[in-house]
C-alpha cells in the first residue's frame, strides 16, 4: 500500500481526529455492515497514520545520530578545555584538552562531578547566576581563575547554552569553554617588565619606521617632548613631535642607517620651547623575520646639562684669561698657583713672580690682626668673603679692591683651591665721594641741600630729647626772582643765585647749615639761636639780599621774603618746623615782600583759607561767578566823562563777596591769572564795543598782572583779543601796569611797551609813587599816563607831604609828557586840589561809583547825550 504526501497528511488529520474520538469497541457486535465497512476504513487511516509517524521517526533518528556524531567530533577536537553542563552546573561531557587542563586522565573523574569545585565562591555565584537565568539565553564570557591542583590558573571562561530538542521539556543544558591566560598573562608581565626597565631608563629609548612613525617610546620620550605617557608618543611622526627642520634632520639620520644596515653614533640637538637640547645618540637597524630592515632603533643620551657646562668652562676659561677682574688660584694651603693678565695689570707683579708666595705680600698694613682674623673665620666657616680691602701694588700704591674669595671644593667636599676674583675700585672711591657730595649738596651753589638740611636738623631733635636746646629754622625765597630768569635767562639766574649764596654765607655763622631747597627758595638751620637773634638776623639778610647786583654788566634787583619758625615752640618734628616757616615766610611775601616774619599759629588759619580761594577759582569762571563793574573816569579840562575802568569782582556762593586784594594775589601764583585776564579782557571790550555806537570816543583801561605781562604770548594775545572786536580802535584801550615790574625788569618792559604802542594800545603806570621809582627808566617809556595812588589822594586837605607828592607826580608827568589820572577821589576838596594842580583825569565816588554794564550805558547816556 503506498501512500503519496498528500495522502499521508490528509489521513494524518483523520487518524487524529478518529483517535479523539476514541470509540467504543465492546459494541462492536451492533455494529451493521455499513458501520463496520466505515469502521474498517477508518481503522487503516489509522495504520496509514502510524506508519507515517514511525518513518518519520526513524528519518528524525538518523538526523540526531549523524549530528550527534558531528557534535562529539566537533567538542573532542575543541582546541580549548570544553564541558557539557547542566542547571545544576554537573560536568555531563568533556573533551580530551578538558581533561588535559584538569590533570585528569579518564572521563569518569570528570564526568558528573560539580564545575564549581574548581572555582571560588564569588566566581561559582557567578556561573550559577548564568545557568540559571531563563530571561538572558545569550552566549556569555568572563575572566576569572580556576582551582586545579593548589593551581590559581587564569581563564576565560565562555557559556553557551544549548536549545533542549523539545520544546516542552525542562531540561536546559550549555557548553562551557575555557581559555587558559596563563600565558597572555605572562607576555603581559614580560612586556610590563620590558615597559618599565624602558620608562624608568635615564636615557631615551624609542623606534621610528621608514615613514618616522614612533613605533616604540619610554618614558622619558614622552617627558622630552611634553607628553604624558608613551602612549601618547606611539604612533606620531617626527613632525608632529618637533619642529619640521628638526624632524628632516633626525629623520636623515634614519635613511643613513636604513641604507646602510650598520649602527650609527652621532650628536644631535633639538630646539624646543624656545631652549636648545643637546643628544648624544646610538641609532641601530631593526630588521624583521625576512632580514630586513623595518625601523630604527635609537638610544639617546641627554648631554645638554654637560654641553653647558663645557660652554661655561670654555667661557670661564676666556674670562680667567681675558677678564676685567684680576683672578689668583691658590692652593689649600693658601700659595698662589695661578694668575690671570689683569692680576698682573693691577698688582705690576708678573706670573712668575707670584707662584708658590703666599698672598700676604700684597697686603697694604691699613687693616688690623683683627680684620683678616674676621676674613678667615668667614671664609672657613660658610666657604666665601666679600668686601672691601686695601691693598698694595708692586709700585709700592695703596689702592681699594674690591675682593671675593670662595673655598672651592670636590664632590665629596674636600678643600682643593682657593678662588679669589678683585677689582680696583679707585675710581669708585672717587665716584662715591662725589656722589656723596652731590647726595647732600647742591650742585650749583656748594651749600647744603634738602636732604642734608633735614639729617642735620633731626640730628639735633634728636639731641634734644637728651637735653633741652633751641634752635631756629628760616626759610627765605627770593621775590621777583622767576622775572630775572625771564628776561635775562637762566644762566644769569645761575649766577644771581651764587651771589645770594655768598652774600647769606656772609652773615652767618662757621657752624650753621644754609642749604638751597630748589630754585630761588633757601633755608638756613642756626643751632642755638634764640628768636630775637634770629630776627635780627632775618632783618639784616633782607637787607642785605635786596642791595642791587651787578652781573655781566646788568643791574639787577631782587628782594626777599623769610620766615622762622622755632623748635620746640613753633614744631617738635622737622617736616612741621620746615611747613611753619614756609608758612611764615609765606605771609611776609603776602604781606608785601622784603620782609621777615616769625610764624604765628593763626598763620595756618590764614593759608587754609588762601588753599581753599585757590581751589574755588579755578571754578569761578565756569559757574559764572565772577562779575565786571566799570568806575567812569572824569576829565577835568573837557569837565566830561570820557572813558571808565573795568573793576573784577568775585561773589561765591558760600564766601559771600571775596575782595580782589584777597583772590588776585592767589590767581597771580598760579597760570590761573590768564585765564582771570582774558574773561575780563573778553567781557570789557564786549561792553565798550556795545557802547562805541553812541559814545565812539570812549576809553577802557584794565590792569594787567605782571606775571602775565612779561609772558612772550602777551602781546599776541591783546592782538587777538581786538581783532575780535573790530568796531574798537585800538588806542581806546589803556593796559594800567604796575610800577614794580617796569621798574625790577626795564629792559623787558621796555620791550613790551614798544609793542604794544606799535599796536596802538595806550600804557598806564599803576600805583605810581608807592615803589622805588627810577626817573631813568620812566622817560624811556613809550607810556601815556601816571595814574596817582589813592594812597596819597586820600590825605589831601589833611596831609601837605601827600599833597606834595601829588604835585610832584603831576609836575613830573607834564615834564616827560605823560598824562595823570587819580583814583579813590571822594570829596570837592580832593577835586578841586587836582584840578588846581594840572591833574588831566580823575575817578572815585565823588563822580560815580562802580557800575555794572546795563547801568554804565545808561550813565553815559545821561551825562554825554
């Protein structure tokens, strides 16, 4: 009976069907012949089925004893140990090298014993987790180390399980590999070996192929080329490591021993960082199984330390033997066994006549036993000395040295030279001395400076403070005297400032201390002096100091002004004591100049109040705190008035109204005084062209400070200021000066003058009278009018020599042909006396008071029309 495949499933689904059913062969006997035909049928559907079911069984037994032939073969020549596992970890199976790794010999030895007796307890959990684990069917590996015969072997051990054949059962089962590392173990340690004789070598070891990658490095590669490990150095070119003319250098030297297979020395050097290395190198072929050469080796020694010490020996060399300094050698025992040219140059004694003696015959006799037994105690006890000796050339010349003698000693720090190195210090000496001169003196005048001025005065606050003394202090400056460097130069202030050293020294005493503090200002320190005779003093030097001075044939004039301050009264420290009789000396010149003053406390007072006006106008112009008012002038023979004069005045917020007499004196020390000129200036012929209109004839005068006026900017300046008020003539502006200035520096003045009567600007002398006033200078001025001081037109009616004086002002005026104008007229009777006498312009309260620019016009407005 055959059956073909679609037979075969078609009745494998009946005889399924009809063994469900299962049925009831104890009726078989009721069956009808029709049923049992079916039953029939149905009964070789069933036989069918089961042949079937056998030839497929016998077909799958085939399959599973040809694999299970194949899977024995496979697992016995398994290169490594391999074991057949349970869940429960029993050994099932193994192969011949699991039997050579366990140094068992028969299968049952193996055979259904436990894996984890061969394996500690952390290791075992491990294994035991793996078989276990139902959720994570995947191959898995770890290291760890087996037990075998008191052995701890390393190994990798793989587990694989195996899928059961069916799926239903419960049996799981795994193949478990084991890799001995027993000997990649040791290759490691030999190469961790190898590694660290290399990284803990002292010299540079490594191997670069044909294409200069680094193939091998140690340690101290890596440290050359800044890197931290010879990991880092593996694999880079030269070119990565160094710079490229470096890398093509180094890199030659490798075609060299490539081409001809032999070993190379050589020296080589390296620049990095800016610093040049120097190697000494053996670089040697590497040659592989077929004998040829694959890279080279190299082995390098760092020379650059003994490289720079050669240079250093070979430049000590050149020193010793072409050196400034004279240099001698000398034995342990002190003798002299070499010397250098310029020993020679500086002592006279040659080479030869040195060797072998003792130092000691070049010693002067200047220094005690006690000196050179302080030289060797130093020198045996710390290894050197250094200082200053005096020593004795062959001529017989005693001179300074400058010497420095080192023990020089072995490595093991035994004595076995002397080293001493000297110079002549002669012109040192010499320097120092003048130095010290020019330290405490000063270079143009001789006398004391401020340095010396102050070790001498606190010398005797110090001697004080052992027993009561006092002494006194003036300091001097000289008036006027930034004008004779102006007009006559600085060389011709150089030697006024000489002759005022001279004239001072020749009134004081051997042991007092005059020193010149800088510029025109001098100090004098009188030990012992009591405040009156320091006066008297101070008034005899004022007098003395303002007697012309007669220089190159130039008649100069200056005066001065001092202050004193006393110690202990006045100040306990010397910067106080110095501060209060600038601050004294600083009220004389505020006080008039050419005067002597002692200090007074209120003085402090006086000067916070002047410091306070100096800052505060350097502000006044811009918060517009200053304000012009403008006194008419009256001219007496046309019995109109015909011009005005422009008074500043200073209205602060917080000082109420500040007087001229207080803030001009303050802006004239300073280069503020400019500034102050021009704002008025700008405002006064602002004011005089906005009247030119009505009153074309009208004229303006303004006074002028003469710091300002003996600038070489001055005229200039008036000329731009006109030139910006083209409406006015030049003539109807008169600059009033001051009589000091015309007087103290005529030559200047005279120039000035000039100019400015070339622009057509009309000239006043200020204040006329009340100054040393030179008929032989004044007719020489191109000026156009006197004006009297109110000084003596205050005392008219009361006082006949004021009266005189103002006759004789008036007189002199029309005789050289100037005009005059008065100030300050208050009264009829002052009028009238002026009038009587020629006076040609008068101003005061009489006529007007000071008015402002709005009521000025309207002034002229009324008395002109």
């Amino acid at each position: 009976m055959t059956i073909n495949t679609l037979d075969k499933d078609s009745l494998r689904q009946r005889a399924k069907q009809l063994l469900e059913d299962r049925p009831d062969f104890t009726d078989i006997e009721r069956l009808s012949q029709a049923n049992m035909s079916a039953l029939v049928e149905e009964m070789q559907v069933y036989l069918a089925e089961l042949e079937v079911q056998n030839q497929q069984l016998q077909d799958t037994q085939l399959k599973l004893d040809h694999q299970q032939v194949q899977y024995k073969k496979l697992f016995e020549h398994l290169p490594i140990p391999a074991l057949l596992l349970d869940q429960a970890g029993i050994i099932l199976d193994n192969n011949h090298q699991a039997e050579l790794f366990f140094t068992h010999r028969t299968t049952r030895h193996l055979n259904q014993h436990s894996i984890f007796r061969f394996l500690s307890k952390n290791n075992s959990q491990w294994l035991f987790n793996r078989l276990n684990d139902r959720e994570n069917q995947e191959a898995l590996s770890a290291e760890f180390e087996c037990e075998v015969q008191a052995q701890r072997i390393p190994v990798k051990v793989s587990i694989m399980p195996i899928k059961p054949v069916i799926d239903q059962l419960d049996e799981r089962q795994f193949i478990i590999t084991i890799m001995d590392l027993t000997a990649q173990y040791q290759r490691q340690k030999d190469w961790q070996m190898f590694q660290g004789i290399l990284d803990h070598s002292s010299v540079m070891i490594y191997a670069f192929d044909h294409n200069g990658q680094c193939l091998l490095a140690n340690q101290k590669v890596a440290d050359m080329y800044g890197l931290a490990s010879p990991s880092d150095v593996i694999g880079q070119t030269r070119e990565q490591l160094m710079s490229l003319q470096d890398s093509n250098r180094h890199f030659q030297h490798d075609i060299e021993v490539i081409r001809s297979q032999k070993p190379l020395q050589l020296k080589e050097d390296m620049v990095r960082d800016g610093k040049i290395f120097y190697f000494l190198t053996d670089k040697f072929p590497l040659f592989d199984s077929n004998n040829q050469v694959f890279a080279v080796g190299g082995i390098t020694y760092d020379i650059t330390e003994q490289t720079e010490h050669e240079k250093q020996l070979t430049i000590s060399n050149e020193i010793f033997k072409k050196g400034q300094d004279g240099i001698m050698i000398c034995d342990p025992d002190g003798h002299i066994l070499s010397v250098n040219k310029s020993f020679e140059h500086i002592t006279g004694y040659t080479e030869q006549e040195c060797l072998k003696r003792n130092p000691r015959f070049l010693t002067s006799g200047r220094h005690s036993a006690e000196f050179y037994k302080t030289f060797w105690d130093n020198l045996l006890r710390f290894g050197h000395w250094r200082g200053e000796i005096w020593n004795k050339r062959k001529s017989g010349e005693i001179y300074p040295q400058e010497l420095s003698v080192s023990a020089i000693k072995d490595t093991q720090g035994n004595l076995i030279n002397y080293l001493g190195v000297f110079n002549d210090i002669t012109a040192k000496k010499q320097a120092e001395e003048e130095i010290l001169h020019l330290a405490f003196y000063d270079g143009l005048t001789g006398v004391a400076n401020r340095l010396l001025l102050r070790e001498r005065t606190e010398q005797l606050i110090s001697e004080a403070s052992r027993e009561p003394i006092a002494f006194s202090l003036m300091f001097i400056d000289l008036d006027h005297f930034k004008e004779v460097n102006d007009v006559h130069g600085h060389d011709m202030g150089d030697l006024l400032l000489n002759q005022v050293t001279q004239r001072i020294n020749q009134l004081i005493r051997p042991h007092d201390t005059l020193a010149r503090l800088g510029g025109d200002e001098f100090a004098i320190l009188f030990p012992r002096l009591n405040p009156f005779n320091s006066l008297d003093l101070g008034e005899r030097l004022v007098t003395t100091l303002a007697e012309p001075y007669l220089i190159q044939d130039a008649d100069l004039h200056i005066s001065a002004s001092i202050g004193i301050a006393l110690f202990p009264d006045d100040a306990q420290d010397y910067n106080t004591l110095l501060k209060h009789a600038d601050l004294a000396m600083y009220h004389a010149k505020q006080s008039g100049r050419n005067s002597v003053h002692v200090f007074k406390n209120e003085l402090e007072t006086q000067l916070a109040r002047t410091v306070n006006i100096e800052t505060e106008l350097r502000y006044a112009i811009e918060r517009q705190e200053f304000v012009l008012v403008f006194q008419p002038q009256y001219a007496l023979e046309q019995n109109q008035f015909t011009g005005f004069e422009a008074l500043i005045r200073w209205q602060h917020p917080e000082m109420g109204s500040v007087s001229p007499e207080v803030f001009i004196p303050v802006a004239e020390r300073s280069d503020f005084i400019i500034d102050l000129t021009d704002w008025v200036l700008s405002q006064a012929l602002t004011t005089l062209q906005n009247l030119n209109g009505e009153h074309p004839n009208l004229t303006l005068s303004v006074n002028i400070s003469a710091r300002e006026l003996i600038r070489s900017d001055f005229v200039e300046r008036i000329r731009q200021h006109l030139s910006k008020h083209p409406t006015i003539n030049p003539c109807q502006l008169e600059l009033e000066i001051t009589e000091r200035i015309a007087m103290e520096q005529p030559q200047k003045a005279l120039m000035i003058f000039q100019s400015l009567r070339r622009l057509g600007v009309r000239l006043a002398l200020d204040d006329f009278g009340t100054g040393y006033s030179s008929l032989s200078y004044l007719k020489r001025y191109p000026l156009n009018t006197l004006k009297i001081d109110k000084t003596f037109v205050d005392e008219i009616g009361t006082d006949e020599e004021d009266e005189a004086v103002c006759k004789a002002i008036i007189s002199l005026a029309k005789a050289i042909g100037y005009q005059t104008i008065a100030e300050g007229v208050e009264n009829q009777q002052q009028a009238d006396f002026l009038s009587m006498h020629g006076c040609d312009f008068i101003q005061g309260y009489y006529y007007a008071k000071p008015l402002k620019a709005d009521d000025l016009k309207a002034f002229f407005t009324t008395q002109i029309g």
